[in-house]
C-alpha cells in the first residue's frame, strides 16, 4: 500500500477514535483491522450515546474523514443512532 493510502488510513482511524473518545460516553469499543478478499476493512465501534448523522452539527472531523476517505479512493460509512452508539467501517482495496 502506497504511503499516501497509509496516512489517510491512519489519520481516518485516529479521528475516528478521537471522536469516540471526546463525544460518546461510551463504555467500550471495539477496533478491528481485518483482510476481506482484496479489500482492507478497518472498523472502529462504540457503544456510546451515539447520534443521528444528518442532524449532528458537522465539525472538521467527520467532514476531513470523508475528504480522506475520497482521496484514497475508499469507502466510508458512517452508522450512528441515538443510544445505539456509533460504528465507523472503511473498506480501502488494495
């Protein structure tokens, strides 16, 4: 995997703990990093207070999540509700 995929990768995972962290309250979370054909599926979860997604005030984070993701060409969804908590999967092949 080339070094730019790496970063975003990387700076994708860090915000999306960073978020977990700052905002859900939760109790635990799951990080798992797995190989699934030829995609890498990188998931962060949490069973915090969770959100509804389009009514959320957008900060830098999820907006420079999404950039990220775009630019290296992966796929990002973003699953939340309220007292559900939240879960965050990238699915980058490679």
């Amino acid at each position: 995997m080339d070094i730019e995929k790496r970063r975003n990768l990387y700076l994708i995972f860090k915000e999306a703990l960073n978020n977990a962290i700052k905002y859900s309250r939760c109790k635990s979370m799951q990080v798992g990093l797995e190989v699934v054909e030829n995609d890498l599926v990188l998931r962060i979860a949490d069973d915090g207070i969770g959100f509804v997604p389009d009514l959320v005030e957008r900060g830098n984070g999820l907006d420079n999540m999404l950039k990220r993701a775009m630019q290296i060409d992966a796929q990002l969804d973003l699953n939340a509700a309220p007292g559900k908590g939240t879960e965050v999967l990238v699915r980058l092949r490679f």
